[in-house]
C-alpha cells in the first residue's frame, strides 16, 4: 500500500497533519469523514483523518503549544473559526461536485450560499470554512487541494515559503499558488489585520520534513524561534515534531515520521 502523504519536494517538504481544535469529537470527526476523509491510528497513539496528500488531527482543548504539551483543558464554549485569522479555508477538490454534494446532503452538510456549479464553500461544526473546487481529471473522489492565508504582502509570503519549504509559484484553475506537495497555498493580502492561528479553531498547518533537524537549523539560522522545539524523535512513534509561527501568524507544526502512515 502506498504512503497516504505525497513524495516531497526538492526541499524535502510535503503537507503533513493540519492540527483542528474542537469542541465535539464526535461532531468533528463525523464532518471530516462524511466529506471524505478516513480515519487512521498512527504509532497506536494518534488519531488522525487522512485525505490523500494531508492528514488531519483532531484535538480538544484552549492553545497548547505542540505534542510535547500537557493535554489541553476543556476547550472554550466558543472557539474562533478560520475566516478573521490568517487561515481563511482549507481547500479541496472533488472529481463530482453534485454527486459529492448530493452523498453530503444525506449526512446533513449543506454549503453555504453563493457557490458556482464548479465551487461551494462548506462550514466545519467549529467554524471552519473548507472550500470545495470540482476537477474532473482528478481520479480519487476527493483530493487536498489549497489552503488561503491572509497576508499583508503577498510577494513577501510567496517568497518566505519558497525560500523556506521550496514552494514553487504555479498556476492552478486561475490562481497563483505557492505548491507544496499534498496541497498549495493561496496567498490573499489583507484589506486590514488578521488573527494569528494559534488556540483557533484552524490551529496550524502541518509540513513533513525529510530531515527535521535540517529544517530547524536552516530556520533557527534565519531567525526563527520555535514554539515547541525539535528534541529527536519519540521513540513510541519514530517521529519527530517541531512548532512556530510563520512571520504572518500561521502556527506550523513539521513532523517528521508520518509519512509512514498508510
């Protein structure tokens, strides 16, 4: 069986495990699989939803700061959604948009208004927007597609995450986008300020690393401070993770080790 998360790029890089905070697991994990996603165990110890080319991980609890954390307490009676940070959706495409949006609607998921016949936006039970695109030359049903940050400077993001992760500007279905292997980036300025990620709903987005130790230095080196810093791997699992915030408030935790998970 083939590894669920895509080959990385020359940087060695690939979406990893985007990190969701939520106030009902069983709320959460419902939505995520009734648009598609499967549920997986790694290392016996992580409950993950896997699409192909990201992983998503479910947790409950206030803002925490990485894996090697306490548990999170009881999670506020409100978490903030993804639109006001600098998160706005998580994105991705379906080879049958009215087919998918007819298997939704048996579950109760309904899209918002103004979506196109190739488009519709859906709302996660935390508040999380998701964008649904239809790409009929795709072959799985549904693919991880784009994630849409809100930056001051959209040059200056593009050129971070290039230099950073190796992203690569291309054009996809008339957008520019910073590519990563498993999913890209769409890079909107903002008209004012945003909310950094972390302790929202959408808490961070995840990267898998060839060689974490390298990619920690290579950060460190420019000036980077890390949140949760990298301290080898964890032997139950045989991964590894490290946690910071990119220069416009996106929390980004990279692994290393869960490219293993089938």
């Amino acid at each position: 069986m083939l590894a669920q998360l895509p080959a990385p790029n020359k940087a060695g890089v690939s979406a990893g495990h985007d990190v969701l905070r939520v106030k009902d697991m069983d709320a959460a994990n419902k939505f995520w699989q009734a648009i598609g996603g499967q549920p997986v165990q790694f290392a016996g110890r992580l409950n993950l939803t896997k699409f192909p080319g990201v992983l998503l991980l479910n947790i409950g609890g206030g803002p925490g700061r990485g894996k090697q954390a306490p548990v999170p307490a009881a999670p506020p009676a409100e978490l903030a959604g993804s639109e006001g940070s600098s998160l706005d959706f998580i994105g991705f495409s379906v080879k049958d948009l009215k087919g998918s949006l007819a298997k939704w609607a048996e579950a109760g998921i309904a899209p918002l208004a103004g979506g196109s016949a190739t488009q519709v936006y859906l709302m996660s039970p935390d508040k999380i927007k998701v964008r649904i695109a239809e790409d009929k030359s795709q072959a799985p049903p549904i693919l991880a597609d784009t994630i849409k940050m809100m930056v001051p400077n959209v040059a200056e993001a593009q050129a971070w995450y290039a230099k950073s992760f190796g992203a690569e500007m291309v054009k996809r279905r008339g957008e520019m986008v910073a590519d990563i292997p498993g999913s890209s980036i769409l890079f909107e300025q903002a008209k004012g300020p945003v909310a950094p990620t972390r302790g929202r709903a959408f808490d961070r987005i995840g990267l898998e690393v060839v060689d974490l130790d390298a990619q920690v230095k290579k950060l460190e080196a420019a000036g980077i401070k890390l949140d949760s810093p990298y301290t080898g791997k964890n032997a139950a699992m045989n991964a590894g993770f490290a946690v910071f915030q990119d220069p416009f408030g996106t929390l980004i935790e990279m692994s290393e080790g869960l490219s293993a998970v089938k």
